[in-house]
C-alpha cells in the first residue's frame, strides 16, 4: 500500500511540472508573438538586433519603417493616447535565429524599443 501511494504520489508531481513547463513555454511564445514582435531589441552603434525572424518571414536585405510611439496625456481617455511616428529605415543584414535579425540604419534614427514593420 505505501508503494502504490509513492507511486501515485510521483506520477502526480511529474505530471504538475510537465504542465508547468508547457505553460511556461507556451507563455513565452504568447510573449514573443504579441508583446515583442517588431521591437528593437539591442543597439550598439549602427547595428540593430530585431526581434523579427524566418518565423516572421525575414529575409536579409529587407528594408523595415521604424516608427515610435509616444504618449499624449490630453488624449489619456481616447483612442489618439498614443501617437505613431514615422523615424526611419533599417535593413536586415543577417538572420540570427528563427526569432532575430540583425539589421543596419539606412536613413532617420532608431532606437530601443522602437518598432520595426516591412516597407
């Protein structure tokens, strides 16, 4: 009887941390796909690392707007809360993972945070 009860007891708790890794995964890639896609992940110097891969379709030599956004509090309780702006141009020059690129400024500014979106 106290075999069977440390059996049950161990299929239990593998099953518990089975399900947690899954979910664990499963909230990072929610994560990436909804929360990060597009954003500028890293900068040092020229290069950008992007946070758009061949999961995404990227492709060296792409070109992608770069745009910001910044708040307007008159407008807090509106839909206009939030202003886009248009800043510059970025090509890819390397895929660094399914998920990443790294990519080079062509034209305006970028930086941290700021969002990528193909031409």
């Amino acid at each position: 009887m106290i075999n069977k009860s440390k059996n049950t007891h161990k299929v239990l708790l593998f099953a518990a941390v089975l399900a947690s890794v899954l979910f664990i995964g499963h909230c990072a890639t929610f994560h990436h796909g909804y929360n990060m896609k597009g954003s500028i992940l890293k900068q040092k110097g020229n290069e950008y690392y992007i946070c758009i891969g061949t999961k995404d379709g990227a492709k060296e030599g792409q070109v992608y707007n770069v745009y910001s956004y910044h708040e307007r509090r008159t407008d807090a309780d509106t839909s206009n809360y939030l202003q886009r702006e248009y800043i510059g141009a970025i090509k890819i020059t390397r895929i660094v993972f399914e998920h990443y690129a790294k990519a080079v400024l062509v034209s305006g500014r970028a930086g941290m945070h700021d969002i990528v979106e193909l031409k």
